[in-house]
C-alpha cells in the first residue's frame, strides 16, 4: 500500500476511486510519496510541469495525487458533523499550505464569499483564517485549492484538576548539583503574582522569586500580567522558585531554581463563560514562541490545552499540533512542553483523551503520577494519620491517557494512533507559590486543601506535572552545555528524558517498555544526566556550532559496561504541500 496521511485522514495514491481527479489540471498542490528520501532539487525541476501520470512513473516516486479535498477537514471535524444533528454552525480556521500560493488576506474575500459570512467576521492571521460557518458551507470551503485544513476551534483551559484542588525538588530524587544555571525558561499562563518583577512602592514580589523573572508579556490586556487566577505563579515557582514555607519552616524549591523566567499572561476577559479565562493566539509560532526565541529562552512551559467535551471526546492532530511541529523544525533548541490534559475521569473510556497541542510531535508531551504527599486521589489530605492514596509512581486518575486519536483512511477504516504522554511526573497536591494578586477568599486556594501559609497553596493536574519537567530540561540543558554540547536540540533533550524515565504501570511491570498511562515512565532526571556524563549520545550538529557532532571522542568501553541500547529521536518534518 502506499498510503499518505493528512489531517487523520489516510489515502493510498494507487487505489483512487475512479471518480476523484486523476490528473492536477485543477491544482496548484500534489502529494508525492517517494521510497525513504528526499527529492533533490534536481528532481523537483524536473517534476514542476509534469501531471501526475508523468510523475508517477518516476523510479523514485512510491506514489502521488492531488492534494484532495477529502483529506483537508479533519477527523474530528468531520465526526462532529456526522453526529451532531442538532448542531448547524461551526467557529472553524481555514488553514493555508505551508508555501501558500495566496496571501491569507487575498483569500480571505474567497471564504467570506464561500461561507456567506461578512468580510470583517473574519479573524485572518498570516496562515489562517478564524470565521464561524454553517455546515453546509464546509464542502465548498474544502473545494478551495488554497485551503490545506479545516478544523474546528475549541477553547482552551488551563490544566489543573477542577474536581477539587507537591512541588519540592525531593519528589523527584533529586541528587544532582545542577541548579539550572544559565537556562532561560518561559511559560504561558494566567500571569504572574502582581504583574510585577521587582518590588514597586506598596507592591512586593512574592520572596520565592527574588530577580528570577527577567520578562513579562501580557498578550491580551496591555500591560496588566497580574495573576488573578493563582495557576501561572503556581507554575512559574515549580520551575524555579525557592521560599520558605511558614507551616513547619520548610524550604519549598523548585527543580531549576537557578534558571530565569519570562512569563506570558494569556490570561483574558471575557463575558463568554465557555470561552475560559485564557486565550491561545492564533498562531503559536507567530505570536506566543517568536519573541521568546528571540530573547533567548528555548524552553516553553505550556500548562494548558483544550476544554474537554463529551459528545466531542478525543481531538485529533490539529492547528495548535502543526504549529509547535513546525517551529521546532524550523528552531531545533527550542522545547516545547505541554500537559497531557485531566480528562481521564471525564471521558467514557479509559485510553484515548490527549489531542490538540499535546498530540504535536516533537514536543515534550506530560502526564501526572501521585505524591509522596497525603491525598485522596485529587487535593491534599491534611487529615492525621492520611496517606497518600494515590501514591508518587502510580498515574493519576485523572491524567489523560493515550495514544493519540487514531488515524482513518479515505475508506473509513482506523489506524492506531501514537504514544503520549511521552514522559510523567507528579501532579497531586503539588505545594508552590500562590499569587499576591489572588483573592484572600478565592476559591482556588482551598481547591485542593488548606495550605498554613498565604504564600504557598496546593494545586493538582497535569499543568503542575509539566512545570517540573520543565525544570528537569533546564538541569539538562546545563548538563549538556557543562559537558561541550552549547546548542543541544530538542530532539536530544527528549531523548535522553525518554531513556531516563521509569514506567511504573502495574500492565507492564517496572521499567518495562512503554503504554499508553506513563508513556516512557516517570522522569528520572539523575539517569538522564548519567548519559550525558558518560557521553552516551549523538546530537546532529546545527551551522553555529563547531562541529556536526560536538560530543566528547569515543572511548572504549570496558566490558563489564558493554550493554547495547540505542533510541533514534529526531524532529519530524512534514511537508504537506
């Protein structure tokens, strides 16, 4: 067979039903699979006016055929038309090929005609175009060649566990010296304490911080990055802050409590209670990873993801996935983290619930475990004599499990999906800052137990397991640069979490293999800097480095450390047009 996937959608070029088009006549993109290469640009010349029989013929070409307008919608999308009867609108983006051959405002006229919505209903960002359309009119959006996907948009939340409410570095067994010196982490969230990164008159920061957050953006409400919400603080702490808690003088540290932050609020007003409190741009290469990248930062903490719904269930790879992808393609150093999602006690089934942003490729996608701490599955148990009842190395009941949606080919037949979570951590009862610009008497400070002091709260769900692996890649990072690796690219960085990690799952038996709960396992921080001090790796080079593969030279093994593992990770490509 020689299948193409695009949007969840399969095709086999050699089995086209007769009345698709046989030939590009109509089309200014095609789909050609060729046998495990890249064409050269030789070839691609060659192939730029032939039609598809032509091309067909080619020894290196394993199969072609018109971008269709079968593949441009995506599952989901389709899935909810098909079930929803009683639904006849859709807020959808209309997404243009990665080398469009139309600006998206030229063709935004086009659609508005199409979908018979007025001009300036339409949310038009260089790559896509946001508009709400009847469902009728889905067809003969598909029908522009322009168009490379349509998918519906749904809101997004940020990740704490909303069925009812442990951050220190000795959760994660730490025994390592590195602090995460040097590395600069930037998270997306509901803001940060008062908005403030130094103390002004009658504004202090909170103390877990003292000069670590180096930038603030708020990408919605002007200059205003208070954290009203308590989520982004609680997160920001988990990487790198490093207080006192006041209830048994307790030292509350974050893994990387020596890397600095930039924080963007995404925090956002609205009068739509099922719009959320946050709003995700547009275009995450655009408008939340550019400017970071640009400052420096090449660690991107994401605590949120899309709300769940039940007649929806699962989300397939979509817009938010497509954008991460291809900015680490284009951004090698650049890792991107995002939570799992708490959708495992919501959803009817047991597997089957991370999509959207989590289902990208090369990001670092996280799941959460239990606590050494005393919980009942959700909060903090303060209770005396309580233990923890969901324990540090089993999964949380409500972490999102995967594998990601499964596929479907042009004849409706599915296709399994892919592993993630790729790696878990805690997240129950997770102890870290609470915002100053938190109510007093907010709901979300009790949310998941009473904490003894103002200053620190407790929350649960996968944006607090995220958080600390993302100070687990700051403590990598510095790792890799102490040992001669300056520039290591996500796809290492991934790597060696991937192999450090330990599944605890009870279906697998310690340490063996991966599922579809822990994905590779529990992280491991000190088993990952083991390899990058035994040199235990093979990073590809980038053009500012010295060397293709700056790695220590090879050494000969002693025999009794002549064990054989190897896991090949790279930054996948696409090209979709």
């Amino acid at each position: 067979m020689v299948n193409i996937t695009i949007n969840g959608n399969t095709v086999n070029t050699n089995e086209l039903p007769a009345e698709l088009p046989q030939t590009a006549a109509k089309t200014n993109f095609i789909l050609i699979q060729t046998y495990n290469r890249d064409l050269t640009a030789t070839e691609k010349l060659e192939l730029v006016d032939l039609d598809l029989e032509p091309i067909r013929k080619k020894e290196y070409v394993k199969g072609v055929t018109v971008y269709l307008r079968e593949l441009k919608s995506t599952i989901s999308l389709k899935d909810m038309v098909e079930r929803e009867a009683d639904r006849t609108f859709y807020r959808v983006d209309c997404i243009l090929h990665e080398t469009p051959n139309v600006t998206a405002e030229k063709l935004a006229p086009e659609i508005a005609e199409k979908a018979g919505v007025d001009i300036t209903k339409l949310a038009i960002s260089p790559v896509r175009i946001r508009l709400t359309v009847h469902q009728d009119k889905l067809e003969s959006l598909a029908k522009l060649d322009s168009i490379s996907r349509i998918e519906e948009v749904r809101p997004d939340e940020v990740l704490n566990d909303l069925a009812r409410g442990t951050l220190n570095a000795e959760i994660l067994a730490l025994s390592t010296s590195y602090e995460g010196n040097g590395q600069k982490v930037c998270v997306a969230d509901t803001g940060f304490d008062q908005g403030k990164m130094i103390d002004e008159q009658g504004i202090q920061v909170h103390p877990a911080f003292d000069g670590r957050v180096e930038h603030l953006e708020s990408l919605w409400l002007g200059d205003d990055s208070k954290d009203t919400a308590g989520h982004g603080t609680h997160v920001c702490a988990s990487i790198c802050g490093n207080g006192l808690y006041k209830s048994g003088n307790t030292r509350v540290r974050g893994v990387a409590p020596g890397a600095t932050l930039m924080v963007q609020s995404i925090a956002q007003v609205s009068k739509d209670p099922k719009k959320g409190a946050i709003e995700v741009p547009l275009d995450l290469g655009l408008h939340l990873f550019s400017n970071p990248y640009s400052l420096g930062y090449r660690i991107h903490s994401n605590s949120w993801g899309k709300v769940w719904d039940a007649k929806t269930g699962q989300l397939g790879y979509e817009g938010q996935a497509w954008d991460i992808d291809k900015f680490v393609i284009d951004h090698q150093d650049f890792v991107v983290l995002v939570a799992a999602g708490n959708n495992a006690a919501k959803a009817k089934s047991k597997s089957n619930h991370i999509g959207a942003a989590g289902s990208a490729f090369n990001c670092i996608t996280v799941g959460a475990t239990g606590t050494t701490r005393p919980n009942d599955g959700y909060g903090f148990d303060n209770e005396i004599g309580a233990k923890p009842m969901t324990r540090i190395n089993d999964t949380a009941r409500f972490s999102s499990r995967g594998p990601t949606k499964p596929g479907r080919d042009i004849n409706g037949n599915e296709y399994a999906g892919r592993i993630k979570p790729d790696v878990v951590a805690p997240g129950v009862a997770i102890l870290s800052a609470a915002s100053r610009a938190m109510a007093k008497n907010s709901r979300n400070r009790v949310m998941y137990g009473r904490s003894g002091d103002d200053d620190w709260t407790f929350m649960s769900g996968t944006s607090m397991s995220t958080p600390l692996v993302a100070g687990c890649v700051a403590l990598l990072r510095e790792a890799l640069q102490e040992h001669g690796k300056k520039y290591p690219s996500a796809a290492l960085i991934k790597a060696l979490l991937v192999n450090g990690a330990v599944n605890f799952s009870e279906q697998l038996g310690l340490g063996l293999g991966y599922d579809y709960d822990q994905g590779f396992g529990r992280v491991d921080i000190d088993s990952s800097i083991s390899m990058v001090k035994l040199s235990s790796f093979i990073d590809g080079g980038k053009l500012f480095e010295d060397t293709q593969f700056d790695v220590a030279p090879l050494r000969q093994v002693p025999e009794e450390e002549r064990r054989w593992s190897s896991s090949l990770i790279t930054n996948c490509v696409f090209f979709m047009s």
